[in-house]
C-alpha cells in the first residue's frame, strides 16, 4: 500500500496555511515517494503557485514521523535545510514562521531588484572610468579645481532640497532623506583633499546614481544639466544616458 497523507491531516495543512494574507489556495500541496533500500517516505511539499521558488518542504516516515526539513525562503539563505525527527509542533511552528519570511521576500524582492540594478550600473561607473581616465587623472585636485566641486555640490544638494519639498511624501522620510544625502554630500566634499580624480569621480559617479535610485522624481526635475557640471570632461560626453538622470523636465 502506497504512503499519503490523510484527509485530516490535509486539512490541518491548509487551516495552516491561512494567515498573513494568505489563504490555503494560494499554495498547492502536492505529494512524492522517496525510496530508500530499507522504506520508503513521503515527501510532502507545499508550493507557493504564483512564486514556485517558494517552497516548504518535509519528509514523513511509515511511522508518521516527520523527517528533514527543506524551506525556500529561509532564515537567512534561499534555501535552507534541517534534520533530524521532529515533533508535531514544530511544523506548525515552522510554516508559521516561513509564511512570514514569505511575504517579508515579496515585499523585499522589489527592493532586491533595484539593489541589482545599482550593482550593474556601479560596475559600469566603473569600466567607464577605466577606460576614459588617462594616467594623468592619479592626479590630485588642486585647491581651486577642490573649491569648484565643492561650491557645485552645495548647489546640487539645493536643487534636491527643493524637489523634496515640492514633493508629496511623508515629511518624515524626506526630513531623513534630506540628512542622509546631506552627509553623503559631506563625505564627497572632504574626499575631493585626498582621492585621485579619477577616484573622486568614481565616487560621485556612485552617489549619483544612489540618489537617482532613491529619489526618481527629485532627480527628474532636476535633469542632467545639473549633474554634468561636476562630471570631469573626460567622461562628461561619453555616459551613458542610463547613469544618469532623466533628461530636465522643461527641456
């Protein structure tokens, strides 16, 4: 007689299932026989249908006995795997806990995408550089050309002060936001005494397209002839327009 789990048992799952915003048909349950020289054990999987990577998974004994467990996501990896027998408890307390990370991935994965898409673009601030600086750039700022950039940072940083306050966010954030960018500014500023050109310009580089990333519309109706002023000339022609800022709104 082949292993499956009872219709109780199935009900039991599914009442766990509810819950987060979740209801049981938001997820299949679907059953399969591991056989092993001495038994054989069911594994039991429950599969998130709009999201199959999502997963959780378990093993059950002829005992009844429940076995290894596999969850995607899990605590801290994608995946994750524990062993041993556990206890009934344990599973409820378990698919609990995984519908949580669950919807906290969903939320998070937007995030998670725009965080690799700043990873792209930061590594091709990067190739950019290498290619455009000549050897000459390991030079230093002087004190004028430090003075510039300086000035044009602190206008930069006026120009999105007040784009955030034309916007329609909580004051809260923006009040954050404003200080958070206020530092990075800061950083810049001093790091045009000691970083190479070449260096400094990286750096801004990779700043400017946090900020992009961070505040879209500030950086829309700012436009990229603010930005261009403090872009060396080596690579101020030579952007992509992907790293930079949507175009002005009034051009």
């Amino acid at each position: 007689m082949s292993l499956d789990i009872n219709q109780s048992f199935l009900i039991e799952l599914r009442d766990k299932l509810e819950g987060n915003g979740f209801t049981a048909d938001d997820f299949k349950i679907s059953t399969s026989i591991e056989s092993t020289e001495s038994l054989d054990e069911l594994i039991l999987q429950i599969t998130y249908i709009y999201h199959k990577n999502f997963y959780f998974s378990f093993v059950l004994n002829p005992s009844g006995d429940l076995k290894k467990f596999e969850i995607s996501p899990g605590k801290l990896l994608s995946r994750e795997k524990s062993y041993g027998t556990f206890a009934d408890e344990f599973l409820t307390m378990e698919i609990t806990a995984w519908l949580k990370r669950l919807r906290r991935e969903m939320g998070n994965s937007v995030v998670g995408r725009q965080i690799k898409d700043t990873q792209e673009k930061i590594e091709e601030i990067e190739k950019i550089m290498e290619e455009k600086f000549e050897e000459v750039s390991e030079s230093y700022f002087t004190k004028a050309e430090g003075q510039k950039l300086k000035d044009k940072l602190d206008e930069l940083e006026e120009k999105y002060s007040s784009a955030f306050d034309k916007s329609e966010e909580l004051e809260s954030e923006l009040k954050a936001e404003k200080k958070k960018m206020h530092q990075e500014i800061e950083l810049l500023k001093d790091q045009v005494q000691y970083l190479t050109k070449k260096k400094w310009a990286t750096a801004l580089m990779v700043k400017l397209v946090n900020w992009c990333a961070r505040n879209p519309q500030a950086a829309k109706q700012i436009g990229q002839s603010a930005v261009k002023t403090l872009l060396p000339k080596e690579i101020e022609d030579s952007l992509p327009t992907s790293l930079l800022p949507p175009r002005d709104e009034n051009n």
